[in-house]
C-alpha cells in the first residue's frame, strides 16, 4: 500500500510540473507624434508599421482605436491616443500619441518590440 501511494503521489508531482506554464511578461509605452494627425491615419500608420515589422494584423475588438497584431508568441497593440475635444470637438477626432503594448515570453524580445514599433512610428 505504501508504494502504490508513492507511486501515486510521484505521478501527481510530475503532473504538476508538466502543465506548469509560465505567465507573459507585459511591456508598454506611450508616445507623441511630432505633429497630430487624425485618428484614421494614426491607425494606418500603424498597419504599415506592423506590415513593415512582419507583425500579422488581427482583427481588433476597438478598431476605431487601435491596431492588434501578432509575431509567433508576442501580441503587439497600438492604441492611438485620440483628443475628442469635449465641446470643441473637432469633426474628425484627432491622435496626438499612441501607446504601444506587447506581451510574450521573454522580457528581453517584448522590450524589443515596443521600442521597434515605437521607432517606426517616431513616438517620442
């Protein structure tokens, strides 16, 4: 009985740290553009960004926002940062910045690639 038990208990150890999984580190920053632009073409640029950077673009659950793409285990997000301009509202709303957020496995290579989306774009 007591050897089934260990058995049992040292399957159970290795079990543990066979599904055992690692959690994504998670880097981000936010930028200025030189000159705002409007929200449309924020968004654009950031497409051929990602395109330029080999990121896959993916549908995004805010595209009036914001720019989602993927390379192999990293998600890279673009949000333009848009200034509604509450009672002077322009009629197109315009982005002064963005910010960038990556998650993956290596901190390292996610730091990496908020600074390469971030130089593409020239976020200051």
């Amino acid at each position: 009985m007591k050897k089934l038990a260990f058995v049992i208990s040292g399957g159970l150890l290795c079990l543990c740290f066979s599904v055992r999984a690692d959690a994504p580190f998670m880097e981000h920053s936010t930028g200025f553009f030189a000159e705002p632009m409007p929200l449309q073409e924020c968004l654009s640029k950031g497409q051929k960004a990602f395109s330029h950077l080999g990121i896959t673009l993916k549908a995004s659950t805010n595209p009036r926002n914001e720019v989602v793409g993927f390379s192999g285990d990293y998600k890279i997000v673009l949000y333009c940062v848009s200034d509604e301009g509450g009672c002077d509202a322009p009629e197109e709303p315009i982005a002064n910045g963005g910010t960038v957020m990556v998650a993956g496995p290596e901190y390292a290579k996610t730091k990496s690639w908020v600074d390469k989306v971030k130089q593409q774009l020239h976020l200051n």
